[in-house]
C-alpha cells in the first residue's frame, strides 16, 4: 500500500465520522469499510474522545510514578 493512502485526520475530524456512524444505522466495521478506514483506528479515536483513553502526547496527563526522595546521602553514619 502507498503512502498516499494513509490520511491524517484531527480530532475533530474523528469526532465527526463517529458521529456520522452512529448516524448511519451501520455497524462500526460496516462503516470503516464503507469509508475505508481502519477499524482498529476508528475505535481508538472513539474511545480517546469519549475519555475512556488519553490521547498520547509529549507530556503524561498522569502525575509522575516517580517519587523524588532527594539526597539520601554517602552512606556515612554521622
């Protein structure tokens, strides 16, 4: 398959076609394959916008796991 084929999309273009199929009366994978989209990307997109998902980014939406437990020292008793 060429590059050409792949399209990107904003989240508000997403928002529209899960809109447009729920619209539809069609199954999701009767719609994906009506629109030529991917299935697995549509449901993504779907389960991001309804907040069941984080979208990925450059930052975590999620407090760090890491705890910051400073200088805990050489190892000297003192």
């Amino acid at each position: 398959m060429s590059r050409s084929m792949y399209r990107r999309r904003s989240a508000g273009q997403w928002q529209e076609l899960i809109a447009e199929q729920a619209d539809s009366g069609l199954s999701q994978r009767a719609f994906c394959k009506h629109k030529r989209l991917s299935l697995s990307t549509f449901s993504l997109w779907k389960r991001r916008l309804a907040g069941s998902e984080p979208e990925q980014s450059g930052e975590s939406q999620d407090p760090s796991p890491w705890i910051d437990l400073g200088n805990l020292g050489s190892g000297e008793s003192g």
